[in-house]
C-alpha cells in the first residue's frame, strides 16, 4: 500500500464512522490480514474471522469494511451489547489454511487487547477456533469440547426460517409456508439447514451452489431440486433466500428477479444502498439481512454471559417480531425496509454515547 493509498484510507473511515483497522503481516507463516473494527459504543466489537481468496487487497478490505459495518446493526438489533467488527485472512483456505498461520492470526487478535473479540466466518470452523484459542481469549465459539457453544449454523438457518416466516405472512396473510415456492442460492451449512427445515414446513424448494456436486449431492439428501447457479437468481419463486455470499443482488441481476420476497442468511446480499431502494420500488420485500442472520451472533454472543440454549433459541426467535415490526413501520414510511432496519439500530447505537 503506497503513502497515497494510506492517506485515502481515512476519508471512507471518518465518512462510515469506523474506529480501527488493522493490517497485519507474519514472514513466517504469510499471514496476510484485515481486523477493523466499526464500533464498539454498546461493547466490544465482536464479528467472524473470514478466510477468503480475494481477487486482490482491496476488494478484501472491501468486504471487510463492509461487513464489519453491518455487524454494528446486527448487534444493536439483536439487543445485544456488543459492537460491530471483521476479519478476513486472504488466501484460499483449502490450499492455506494451517494451525500456524491460524495461530497467527488469533496472536494479532490478542494485540487488540479485547476491543475485538473473533468468532467463525466463511472458511473457518469452531475447531478452527479452537486452534485460535491457544493464542489467544477473544474468541468465541469453540467446539463443546472446549467449553463452547459450537457450530452457529444451526441458529443462524433458525433466525432466517422464522424471518421468512414474518415476510410471508406480512406479504401473503398467513405464515404457512406449505406450498411456497423458495429458490435457495447456497448449501453450506447455514443453507443446508435452512433447506432441510423449509422442508419440513412444506415448502417447494429448489437450490443451487457454485459447488455443482454439493448442490446434488444435497438434492438427494433432502429430495428437493437443484439448477445451475446461474440459474437460481432468476428462477421464478415466492422467495430468493441468498445464502452465499455478499453482493449478489445488483443493478444487473435486479432485473431478473422473479420472486416477491428476498429473504436469507447471506451478508450484504445487496450490492449498494440504492438496490434496496430499487427493490422496494419493484414491489419486492426485503428482510434486512443484518436483521434476519442474527441468529449465529446470539448464539456465540451467549458464551460471554454462559451459555443457555433456550435463552438462545428464544432470542433468535424473537427474529420473527422484530421483522415483523420493521416491515410494518417501512409501510407506514412508505421508505424500504432496509431504510427503517439503518435507522433503528442506528438510534439504539446513538442512545448507548
């Protein structure tokens, strides 16, 4: 990064309020990675560690800003005392991923003394955290096997379910997803359970994955149908559940959409404040996604305080209300409802100076 690059770092800093970023490099293992913490006005920043093979620094640093942002809402939404943070190791985890250069990353998060607290993102794993906590005690979500809470998959797929749940029924009258037509886009582990429990509830589900043979393989599994990923945007749907990652509704792939509702677990599934707009404009209902995803967030959150899974589950439940209500007042507004999700966590993070 040149001196210029460094200096223009601030603006996009001061302009989105961020606190901290860190860069860091390790010789030994290569380590090359982002921390950056948005906030931490209601606690300490508290956001997953993402190992992710970006094109190139700046679109990681990107995605980490980006992400690290929304955490800030999530937890305010959430009604949780944390902050809002990110991480992300460049480098492709199938190829790069070892104890030692996860070892030396959870020494940088150590660094921070506490201000940023890691958990599980796309490319780690709570046994990767496991290794994260020989360095370090900011980390949430180990295996139960070291006291933790485990994989937050589980919560996180339960928080869309009932998120969708809530658009259904603001948009149909009834909550009963029997019949409902949902085009998932995504079988990992947060999208393979929510497929499975889409499933029980009735639904007619297709799915896709950049992983063609994960996508059948799941097919199978949970007898459900399966195109390309190309594909899976534009099939006509009552629901778009992205469940991959960020981005993937833009101004292009806008126009191909054929579903009333966009509801799932990705992060930042819209490309820019102005698809949202764009959406709303279309007829189509948007539940926020740093709204909508909190469940993982609540469930590695609880191990701060000792973990209790029914205060867990009841909280990510209470996913359903509060979508409920941020539809409502978006009707009321008559503005998106991404618009009224902003600006309610925004007046419970001002409220905390």
């Amino acid at each position: 990064m040149t001196q210029t690059d460094t200096l223009q770092l601030f603006q996009p800093m001061e302009e989105r309020e961020f606190e901290h970023i860190s860069f860091f490099h390790d010789q030994k293992t290569g380590l090359r990675s982002i921390i950056a913490i948005h906030s931490t006005k209601l606690g300490p920043a508290l956001g997953g560690c993402r190992f992710y093979p970006y094109a190139n620094e700046q679109k990681a640093l990107a995605d980490v800003m980006n992400l690290a942002q929304s955490m800030t809402s999530k937890a305010a939404m959430a009604g949780l005392e944390l902050g809002g943070g990110k991480s992300v190791i460049l480098g492709n985890p199938k190829k790069d991923k070892n104890p030692q250069i996860l070892e030396a990353f959870a020494k940088c998060v150590e660094r921070l003394g506490g201000k940023y607290i890691t958990s599980v993102d796309s490319g780690t794993s709570s046994e990767d955290l496991d290794i994260f906590s020989r360095q370090t005690k900011h980390v949430v979500g180990l295996t139960p096997n070291m006291g933790g809470a485990g994989d937050p998959s589980p919560l996180t797929a339960l928080g869309v379910l009932c998120g969708i749940e809530a658009s259904v029924e603001h948009c149909f009258g009834s909550k009963d997803l029997t019949g409902k037509k949902v085009a998932i886009q995504g079988v990992g582990h947060v999208g393979y359970i929510l497929t499975k429990l889409l499933r029980e509830k009735g639904a007619e589900i297709v799915i896709s994955d950049v992983d063609a043979q994960k996508a059948s393989d799941t097919a199978k599994q949970l007898q459900v149908e399966t195109c390309s990923a190309d594909e899976i945007v534009s099939r006509e749907c009552d629901i778009f559940a992205p469940c991959a990652m960020g981005g993937v509704i833009n101004e292009k792939s806008l126009d191909t959409l054929k579903c009333k509702i966009v509801a799932g677990a990705a992060n930042n599934p819209l490309a820019s404040k102005e698809v949202a707009r764009d959406l709303f404009e279309k007829g189509i209902l948007y539940a926020p996604d740093f709204v909508i995803n909190a469940g993982g967030l609540i469930h590695v959150a609880q191990e701060l305080r000792g973990y209790d899974r029914e205060k867990v589950e009841a909280k990510t439940m209470n996913i359903y209300k509060t979508i409920k209500s941020i539809l409502e007042r978006a009707d009321q507004d008559k503005v998106s409802p991404a618009t009224v999700a902003r600006s309610m966590a925004r007046e419970i993070v001002e409220k905390a100076q």
